[in-house]
C-alpha cells in the first residue's frame, strides 16, 4: 500500500510553486514543514535537502538534460520539467538512492500527476543520465564554466569575475552550495550566552560559538526548531550573524529612539530594542544606593553591554514596513521576544513621515535589494536577479535615503545596509550619498568589529561581508553621522 502523498511528490510540489509560481523557497518549505510535522525526521529532511538542492544547482541540471532531451527544458510540461530537475539532483549528488530507484518513483509519480504517456520519455530520459553522467562535458569558457559549475547566471559571474576576480568569485560560488548550520542569536533579555548554550545541548542540538560576536551561534543536529522547548520560549531568534552586526554598527544607547524604515520580519530592531532594554537595565543596576538592581544579575561587559547612564525617557524602537502583512511578522516576534520597547507601524520608507524629521537618534536603513548575498539561503533569487533589477533596486535605495535621512537628528547616526554585494547598491550608492548630503560623514565602523573583520572595511565607515570570505552571508553595512550643526 502506498502513501497518499510521499516525499518526491512534495518536492515536486515546492518547485512547482517556486519556479512556476514565482514564489520563495523559504516560505513554500516552512509551510510544507509545517503541514508535514508528522513524518519521519528522514522523510522531512529528504524534501529540504531535494528542494534546496535541486534549486541551488538548477542551471547544471538544465545544461545535463538538454545533453540527453531531445525536448529542451524550457519547451518541457512544467510539471515533467521539475519532476525531472528532482531526479537529475537526486542522481548527481546522493549517492545513497539506487539509479534504479530514482527512475522508477520518477516515472510513477508522472504517471500518478496524469501523464501516463510520458512515463516511456521520463524513463528513457533518466536511464541515459544515470549510465552517461560521469561523461557529462561542461563549458570551457571560464564565464560559462563557472555558470554551469555552480549554477548562477552568467552575467552575475561576469559581474563579480570583474569586481572581485575569479578566486574571490569562485569561492563565493562554492560557499553558496554548502550546507551550513544555522545562526541564531541568544536573547540577552532572557538568557545569557552560556545558559543558552547549556541548554541547547540539553536539548540534543550541536552548538557552535560564532567567532565574530559572543552572544552568535550556529547550531545543527536538531529535527525541527519549533520542537525546541528552548526556541519556544524565545530564549533566541534566527538570524545570520552579518544582520547581528547591523545592531553593533547601530550601537544604541539608553534612551535612544531608533526607527527602522524597513523592518520586516524585525530580526534588526529586535535586537536594536534589546541593547537598549539590556543598557537601561544595566544603568539602573549600577546607579548609587540600588542594591535590589544591583543583585537582580544584569547583564555585565563581558556579555557586550555597558552599564550607562539612564536617561529622562526610556529608548524606544519603531519598526516600520510597507505592507500590513509584514508589520503583522513584526508583531508576532515582538510578541515571542518579550521586549516592550519596540512597536510595529505600516508605513511606506519611500513616502517622507514629516512628524519623524529630526527626531530619531538612529535610523537603520535595510533596504531592498537584489539579495544576491543571500543565496545559499534563497537560492531562486539568482534566477530572478536581471541587470536591470539592480540598476531599479539602486535608484529605489536612493530614493529612500533621500527620504529617511530627514528623520536623523543633528548628531545622530544613519545605517545604510544590504544583503548583496553589488557595486551598484552599496559603494556607488554610498558615494553618492555623501555628495548629495554633505551634512552626513562616516562614521568610524571599525570600533565595532572584531579584529578579523577590521581588515575587511571598504571604507572608514563601511563593511562589505563576501560569503566564503567571511563567516557570515553577503553582506553590506554603512554607517554615518550627521552633523550637529546645520
């Protein structure tokens, strides 16, 4: 007896929401993680690890089945054209499924989806590959090479093989197909740092210090996050350590506003709202005559925080995004953080709020952008990514700049940041930046990195982070000051 529904017709499932729909593999997994809890650890981790696989290196798979099809893929029945992307991954990197198996759950499951008639080409298609694979010849050109290589689009190698070289490039390229544990960040206000640690191990997770910031992990060997009794009670939070450093470049202080313009899903100012919450408590416990503060264990240096002085008015963070939904994921993680310094508004970054002129003391500007740092965790986003999206998303960051530093108060600081590493949407908007509003200088960035990333600053006041290079996601971060006087 078969199951009503098995892993490949799942995995089949996913790309088809994500390659035909348009949708993001993250989303569409979480969902289908969700909806599936009920399956066995393998099954589950079989989907993620086909769905990912098969879209990280989707242009290879392309170049081996036009080698053996006389169809080519994109003249393919979408359905046929994922079921069999699937089963070329499934061949070419886990060695552990016979061939013989792969074709055939391949065939029934085109016969199941209606397309009984195709079951002699899906078949014919997969047996080939499997007895000719390792006969496969690839590009020689060096663009093209490492296009099909590791499966991302020429002109984005063509891009960084100019910017960066071809070694820098290449490495950036590998470290997006390898598998990599997960970063999360321990939540000060409810845990320290080696507590949290204990008990993950507890917990049976692997724990892994960060060597960039004392309070980043990378874990693995768990089955599934919400199962940890530890992530349910928002003892911590996913986030890439490159985000975290956004917060260290952000630096508030007790009694700081900080408005963050695009907020969502609200890793950034979660954690912007949890230094301040941190310092003020800090403040209080080591103001004269306050012994109960002062047994209450606040956090100390060495956990990052510095106790100082407490202000007229408690620090407080706005978080702000375009569209309800995603004030809505905001809301939902202030809700599991604990914190109550920080709330959530729907505004668009692109339309001047003239009540916010000159009254945040920081305000972090994540902006969108091509993502193209971020694709070993999303990796459709090369697919989607054109040179024309870039040059779109560049005069878009420039149009929210020009917009949100209005709301930095004389003296106060600006972060510019993004999750790629392209030319176009981080230095050259950055000069530009500078030309336009000569009130803003740099500001030292380097103060807040640990000393392996020192040597990596672009500038005094800027930080490019290349995956492979670094231990962290590409990524770009900015950080200026505003004059105090006009």
């Amino acid at each position: 007896m078969t199951k009503p529904v098995n892993e490949r017709e799942i995995v089949l499932a996913v790309l088809m929401e994500v390659t035909e729909n348009g949708r993001h593999s993250h989303i569409v997994l979480k969902e289908v993680l969700d909806k599936y809890q009920y399956m066995e650890k393998r099954e589950r981790s079989f989907i993620t690890r086909v769905t990912e696989g098969t879209l990280e290196h989707l242009i290879e798979i392309d170049y081996i089945l036009d080698q053996f099809s006389k169809v080519k893929v994109k003249k393919m029945k979408p359905v046929i054209r994922n079921l069999l992307r699937s089963a070329v991954y499934q061949l070419k990197y886990m060695d552990r499924i016979p061939d013989r198996a792969v074709c055939s759950e391949s065939v029934r499951l085109a016969v199941k989806k209606g397309f009984s008639g195709l079951k002699g080409y899906v078949n014919g298609v997969l047996r080939n590959i499997a007895r000719e694979l390792d006969q496969v010849e690839y590009p020689k050109e060096p663009t093209a090479a490492l296009s099909v290589r590791y499966s991302c689009p020429e002109w984005i190698v063509r891009m960084w093989r100019d910017q960066y070289g071809d070694e820098v490039t290449e490495t950036m390229l590998r470290d997006f197909q390898e598998e990599k544990p997960t970063a999360v960040r321990c939540c000060l206000n409810r845990i320290s740092p080696e507590e949290l640690k204990i008990r993950l191990e507890n917990e049976g997770v692997h724990v892994q210090r960060h060597p960039y910031l004392p309070y980043a992990f990378e874990i693995s060997g768990y089955d599934y996050l919400e199962r940890l009794e530890s992530f349910r009670e928002g003892l911590f939070t996913v986030q890439d350590v490159s985000s975290m450093l956004v917060g260290e470049a952000a630096d508030p202080k007790a009694g700081d506003l900080v408005i963050d313009v695009c907020a969502a899903p609200g890793g950034k100012a979660l954690h912007a709202a949890e230094k301040i919450f941190m310092k003020e408590k800090g403040a209080a416990a080591a103001a004269p005559g306050d012994s109960a503060a002062k047994e209450s264990g606040s956090a100390t240096e060495e956990d990052g925080v510095v106790p100082e002085e407490v202000g007229s008015a408690p620090g407080h963070v706005e978080a702000r995004d375009l569209t309800e939904y995603k004030v809505d994921l905001i809301r939902e993680n202030i809700s599991r953080s604990g914190l109550t310094n920080i709330s959530a508004a729907c505004m668009d970054a692109s339309v001047p709020d003239r009540e916010s002129f000159g009254k945040a003391d920081i305000v972090i500007a994540d902006l969108p952008c091509s993502g193209l740092g971020v694709m070993g965790r999303k990796p459709e986003l090369r697919y989607r990514a054109s040179k024309e999206s870039v040059e779109s998303l560049s005069k878009l960051q420039r149009e929210i700049l020009s917009c949100v530093q209005n709301y930095v108060k004389p003296g106060g600081t600006l972060i510019y940041s993004t999750c790629t590493v392209t030319r176009e949407e981080n230095m050259d908007n950055v000069q530009w930046f500078l030309r336009e509003y000569p009130e803003f200088t740099f500001d030292d960035i380097g103060e807040k990195l640990c000393p392996e990333l020192k040597k990596s600053m672009t500038e005094k006041g800027c930080i490019q982070l290349l995956p492979g290079v670094h231990k962290a996601d590409g990524f770009f971060i900015a950080r200026f000051r505003r004059s105090v006087r006009p």
